[in-house]
C-alpha cells in the first residue's frame, strides 16, 4: 500500500521549497529490505500531494489517489464533491484550490490532518506529517493508551496537534479562504427488520456486494489461510478470472494436517483456483533490526509485532513478486461470546484500562488517566451482545484493525471487502443471535466445502515467543536504560518497567518454556471461543516483556518522528539529511 501526504502553505516560497523536497523525504519511509517504487509529487503552486511508494493496484485519476478499492460503478470516485464510493480506502481529491479528503465507513485506513493559520496538511502517514510541521509536540495522553491498549487509542496522533479523520467522514480545505470543512458522509440505511432477521438476506448481500467489484488478478491476490474469513472471501471472488491465492509459511510444515498450507491448498485446489505457497524462513536478523522495521512499519500505532517477527519478510516476498494488493478478510460480523459482566465487551475488543492490571499500580500514578469518550459507554436499552459488538466496530476496527493495515503500506495495498458500506450498514441491525461468534457469516461459509475443517495451525511456528528470548529482552532493557535519553516517558515509568522486566528475566528460563509448551497444547484442544474467554478472564498482569515492548514503541516512535521532522526541516532549508 502507497501512502499520500498533501501539504498547503500560506507562505508560498515555504510551500515551494516543501514540494521541492517531498521526494528525498520519502526516502525516510523505506522499510530498509526493499527497494521502493519512485514517489510522485503533484504541485500546485505553494501545495503538493505526493505519492510514497506507488503501487500498481492503486487507483488514479488526475490528482485524485485512492489507497484501497472501490467498486467498479464508482466512476466518479475521483471528482471534488462526488458521493463517498462504495469501499475500504482513504481517498485524497486534489485540485488547484484545495484538497479533499474520505475516509470509508470503517475507517480501516487512517487519514491523519493538521490545521493551522500557516498551513494544512493531511497524510496517512504520521511521519510525513513529522517532516511538513518540522517539530513534534508529543501527545502525552498516547503514552497511557499505548500501555493499557497496545495502540494509541481513540481520536489520538503521536502529536497533540495531529487528528486523525473519523471514519465516515469527508474533510474539505479550501485555500482561497483557508477554510477547513468536516463533514459525515452520507452512509446506507439500515435493513428493514424482516431482512435483518434473515440469513438469506445477509448471504445475498454478502454475494452481491463482492461481485460488484472487479479486480485485476494480476494486480491483487488473496491471502488465504485455513480460517473462515478468507475462505469466505474466495468462495466470493471464485468466478474472478485468474484469481490467485498466495499462502506462507515455513516448508516443513506446508504438507502438515491441520495447517494453514494443508487446508488452503485443499480448498483452493477443491474451488479450482491457483494457490502459491510462499516459503517463510526464520530471519537471521538481530532484534533491533526487527523491532526498528516494525516501528517504523507500523509508525507504532499498534503492538501486534507477532505476525511480523520474520522481519517482514511474508510482505517483502509479496512486493518482491510483483503483487499490488491483498484483499484481506477483515470482518466485524460479531465478536465471541463474552459476556460474564458489563466490563467483559470493553475488554474482549482491547479496550483496557490501566486499572484493568494489577502490576500498573506503580506507573499508573505516573501517567495521565484515560478517560473513554462517552460513546464507549452502554447506551440505555443496548443488550451487551449489542454493545460488545458496537465496540468492535467504533474502536477495533478503526484503532486496531487499521493499524494492521498500515503495517503492510510500505509493501502492497490492502482492500477490505467484509468492511464495505452495504454489508456494514445491516450487520448491526442483526440480531444478537446472529451476529455472536459470526454465526450468519459461518453460515454463509458453511455452504460450501463444509467437508474441509479450518485449520487450528499457521504453518509458521508460533512466534510470540520472540520478546521473551534473552536478546530481545536485553536490546529492550538496553534500550529503555539508556540514560538520559528518554523522548517521553517519565523516568519513574521507565524504571518501573524494567524493574518488572528484570524480575520475569530472573525466573528459570525452564519454568518458562514448560507454562508456555502447556499453553500451546491447551491452545490445541480447546476451541477458539474458549481460549479467548480464559484468556479474557484470568489476563490481570500484563506481562513484563509486552510492557517493555509498549514503553519501547512510545520511546522509538517519538524519536522517529523527531528524527523525521528534523529531515523535513533540513530539507525545505537547503541543508543535508543524509545522516539525519
């Protein structure tokens, strides 16, 4: 997936310098194991939008981007003014007096702005931001949603002064008068109540709103594994002419039952559609090296470095290989059923709160207090099913969910169809039944190749080990321990997390790997929604490593930027920011 910045300043002669510089800055974006595609820069006197890394499934037309798909119908996506097409993207209109900006109805692809007297930007980068403002003012609210959360929770940018666009919404700059303009989009209304109650429906819907995309199979191709999401997805786009599959992992484990390659290849070979499998070989590369390319990947806007401790050598394969984008099987049909006490919906979709651990005594005393805004709370009538799976769709989805997404925007774009306006406008109205643990959307799976079982394994080994191995832990100690270095945190946080860090380093590192050898094999037998309810209900300590891993993503990431807006500075004056 590209990403896009535009900038606009009143100052001319500062604008022309920023556009002037645009392309080396993208530079900095690099990942560091690929080698990406030249950027392009559309000027407009004082006013640019630039392209990183543009990919081959990405739409243009003119100057208008979109970063994600649209369907086919939607002809005037491009067009200032025009109705938000049906979608998952983040779509920038610009033009010589302006500059507008979409988002889908999920917000599964964050837009990120900043509005001054002296100028206007708007990027789905963080750090392109970084490089335009020059400076950073560090947002110190994100410190505690990153320590409960993993992520930088609801309405929040590493800078106080960065927003990020609301899902839904169009965002409108008009230079002539330096006006900024936020607006909802207009959104599909809900299903009558017989359709919500049926199945049939829901399953029509599903069909219909696929088909009417048309996707280049050379361009984009599905990830399929051996869950039900993805199989969904190609059980809907099997009719798609030379559709491909692409599934990874390690080759020992490719043929091995159960496994993410033994079932995907079954399936696909059972659908009739090609299926690639993409050898995945344990990196050779040292910790920082890792944690640095997914700070930098992610912009630390998410924690979820598990599916990423390969280096992201899956997403540098997929881009080494020519693919454009995945269409990936996101989904919010309905979260697990979890619902022992009114405090179980908040937690079940990430929502915590540092109270919610009982080893945050110490640093929660030192860090500001998060206070959800009122639309997390339970509104009057709302059943708990309702309201867990309402969470989902206004936090996960648009905090976490796209957070994933961005990790993959150096390598490929990522489309979302289960996230697109029609289907999201009648799953609320389901009912609970329904919509608990997915089951319409089972359902709809379950119509075809219901002989094959969904696979309980990746073919990868399990790599949430990875930040409890000894290097990791002592890079992150090492790290957070550099003396007078910290860019955010308070030192009274920092010493508390070492501090716990260094105690779950001190036990027996036997100990250790038999509780999680035992959690493995647990994992194994038991389904899915059992797991997740034990995991939910015994989770009061957060481990010592994730902690360190958390503080570490604030530390780095507030020093990238730095890093990133020193460069911006460095370039617009003229100067050097080869060793920046």
């Amino acid at each position: 997936m590209s990403e896009a910045i535009y900038s606009c300043w009143r100052d001319r002669a500062t604008g022309d310098r920023m556009s002037d510089a645009l392309a080396g800055l993208f530079d900095r974006l690099s990942p560091g194991n690929i080698e990406p595609r030249d950027g392009v820069v559309h000027r407009f006197g004082g006013a640019a939008l630039g392209i990183f890394n543009p990919s081959p499934a990405m739409r243009t037309s003119g100057t208008s981007v979109c970063l994600g798909e649209v369907q086919e119908d939607c002809t005037d996506w491009h067009r200032p003014g025009a109705p938000e097409p049906v979608g998952t993207y983040a779509i920038f209109r610009a033009h010589d007096g302006g500059c507008e900006c979409l988002t889908d109805m999920m917000g599964t692809r964050t837009v990120w702005y900043v509005a001054r007297d002296d100028l206007f930007a708007a990027a789905t980068s963080q750090r392109l931001l970084a490089m335009v403002l020059g400076d950073v003012e560090p947002n110190e609210p994100v410190i505690s949603w990153m320590i409960a959360t993993g992520s930088l929770g609801h309405g929040n940018g590493w800078d106080r002064r960065v927003k990020p666009l609301p899902a839904a919404h169009r965002l409108r700059f008009d230079a002539a008068d330096w006006s900024v303009t936020l607006s909802p989009s207009a959104t599909p209304a809900a299903p009558a109540e017989e359709d919500a109650r049926s199945t049939e429906a829901f399953h029509d819907l599903l069909t219909t709103t696929v088909a009417a995309y048309e996707l280049d199979p050379r361009r984009w191709v599905l990830p399929l594994s051996g869950g039900v999401d993805s199989r969904g997805l190609l059980f809907g786009f099997a009719s798609t002419q030379g559709l491909r599959t692409v599934t990874w992992g390690e080759s020992h484990l490719r043929h091995q039952k159960g496994t993410d390659g033994q079932i995907a290849a079954e399936v696909a070979r059972r659908v009739g559609v090609a299926n690639e499998f993409l050898e995945i070989a344990a990196t050779s590369e040292p910790a920082e090296t890792v944690l640095d390319r997914f700070a930098r990947c992610s912009e630390g806007t998410a924690d979820h470095i598990a599916g990423y401790v390969d280096g992201f050598a899956v997403w540098k394969t997929l881009f080494e290989n020519q693919i454009g984008g995945v269409i990936r099987g996101d989904e919010a049909f309905g979260w697990v059923d979890d619902l022992a006490s009114e405090e179980r919906p908040r937690r079940s979709v990430g929502l915590h709160l540092p109270a919610d651990y009982q080893n945050l005594g110490e640093i929660r005393t030192q860090i500001p207090p998060i206070e959800p805004p009122q639309i997390f709370e339970r509104r009057s009538g709302e059943t708990l099913p309702a309201f867990r799976d309402r969470l989902y769709r206004e936090f996960r989805v648009p905090v976490i969910l796209s957070a994933l997404n961005k990790m993959k925007t150096p390598f490929v774009e990522v489309f979302n169809p289960w996230l697109s306006q029609p289907i999201m406008a009648f799953v609320p109205a389901m009912p609970d039944a329904l919509r608990t643990d997915k089951k319409a959307f089972r359902d709809f799976v379950a119509r075809d190749c219901a002989d094959i079982p969904f696979a309980y394994s990746a073919a990868m080994n399990a790599s949430e080990d990875f930040l409890v191995t000894g290097e990791t832990a002592d890079f992150m100690r090492t790290y957070l321990g550099d003396g007078g270095q910290s860019a955010i945190l308070p030192a009274g946080v920092t010493n508390a997390v070492l501090d716990q860090l260094k105690k779950t380093q001190e036990k027996p590192n036997s100990s250790r790997w038999l509780r999680r050898q035992a959690r493995r094999v647990v994992e194994r037998w038991l389904p899915d929604s059992v797991m997740f309810r034990i995991k939910r209900g015994v989770q009061s300590r957060l481990p010592a490593e994730k902690l360190a891993f958390r503080a570490y993503l604030i530390e780095h990431s507030i020093r990238l930027l730095n890093e990133d807006a020193a460069a911006g500075r460095a370039a617009v004056s003229g100067m050097s920011t080869e060793n920046i």
